[in-house]
C-alpha cells in the first residue's frame, strides 16, 4: 500500500505519525495522548480511518475503527454565608449566600436550607453547570427576643448529572446584637401640702432601652 492516510477527529490529521507505505502483512502500531476536558462528551467517543492505494492494482482500500471512553466525573459544592459582625437592635441585617459549583460536573436538584430562613432552594437555580457561582441575599430584624450573639447556618446539597453522587457543604456567620439596656423614672407630687395631709407621689417607670428588663425594683425614703 502506498500514500496511507490516517485520520482521527478527535486528534485530527495523525498521518505523518505512520509510514506512508506499507509493505504486504506490514503492522505498524502507534500511540496518542488527549486530554480530557470539562466540555467534553460523556462517554467521549472517538473513530479513525486509515486508506492507501495498491501500489500495483491502483485500488484504494479503507478502513475504520471506534471505541469510546466513560469520563469519571467528581462532583463538588460549596457554600458561603456573610453577614456584618455587629447590629443593633432595631437594625436590619442583610445575609449573603453564595453557591459555587466546584466539580466537574453539572449539578442538579440544588436544594438550600437556612436555620433563620428555613427552605430557601426557590432564590437558586435548580442546577449549576460547572464552576457557575450565584449569591443571593436575605435580610433580618433584629428584635429584643433575638439572642446577644445571633449565629445563622446554611446548607446546600445537590448531585452530580452524570455520576448521580449527592455532595453537600455547609456555613455559618454570627453577628454580635449589641444591647441598650435603659430605665426612666418621673416621679410626680403635689406641689403644696398642710401639716397633717397625706401626700400621694406617683411614679412612672419606664423601660428606655432596646432589651427587656428584669427585677426591676423601686425605693423611696418617704414612702412605704
């Protein structure tokens, strides 16, 4: 055979590799290396066909083979949470959650759960393709119920399309409340009395801060 031809489409033109004759019952084996990507198909296939002429006959004769390769993938998600360190009581706070798929695979059925917010999958988009990255933000109001250091978690899971393995990944932040504690008393009486009158005071107290208060307690020196 003579002017063989080698030809691969996934390493294109690999004739210059070969002998460009080849005697009768002549074998010549060679070896390539690809690659795999991210973009690539899954099962990754491949064919070549190889052509040559008889040298005497002019015949053109061809041939073609084919196999295919199963690309392993490796799933993989992460999560993060911010949120500010401090806030006060009265202050809204905002929280940012950020997924990021990690793998080298599509994921699907992104689930997301919040212990502040509860099932937050629906602000997500349902897959994420690989390296995608979507934040999301969620706001608070702290109130006087909440507790001095006000941690938050979040969880998100979701699988591989391909491989169907289920990853997860968790975070947390926590953001310091800081407390104003404040009380008010008026007290309030008669601006004359006469020897031998009862006087009666009136006391107002009030609670002027941003947090409950307890054993609150009242003393005069002129009242029982």
């Amino acid at each position: 055979l003579e002017g063989v031809s080698v030809v691969d489409p996934l390493l294109g033109s690999v004739s210059s590799a070969f002998p460009t004759t080849l005697a009768g019952g002549e074998s010549v084996t060679k070896t390539f290396t690809y690659t795999v990507s991210s973009s690539d198909p899954d099962p990754l296939p491949n064919s070549v066909t190889a052509s040559g002429t008889g040298t005497d006959s002019g015949q053109v004769v061809s041939d073609q083979s084919s196999c295919q390769t199963d690309i392993v993938h490796h799933p993989g998600i992460d999560v993060a949470k911010s949120c500010p360190a401090e806030a006060n009581v009265g202050d809204t706070v905002t929280y940012s959650i950020t997924l990021t798929n990690t793998g080298d695979e599509a994921l699907t059925g992104i689930a997301v759960t919040d212990s502040m917010f509860g099932d937050i999958s629906g602000s997500f988009p349902s897959t994420l393709s690989v390296g995608q990255s979507v934040t999301e933000t969620f706001t608070h109001v702290v109130t006087d119920s909440d507790p001095a250091i006000l941690n938050n978690q979040v969880a998100a899971s979701g699988s591989g399309a391909d491989s169907e393995t289920k990853v997860s990944d968790s975070a947390e932040c926590g953001t310091n409340v800081t407390q104003h504690p404040a009380i008010q008393v008026v007290k309030d009486g008669p601006a004359k009395a006469h020897v031998g009158d009862t006087i009666t005071y009136t006391f107002a107290v009030s609670n002027t801060g941003d947090v409950p208060l307890f054993d609150v307690t009242l003393s005069d020196p002129k009242c029982d």
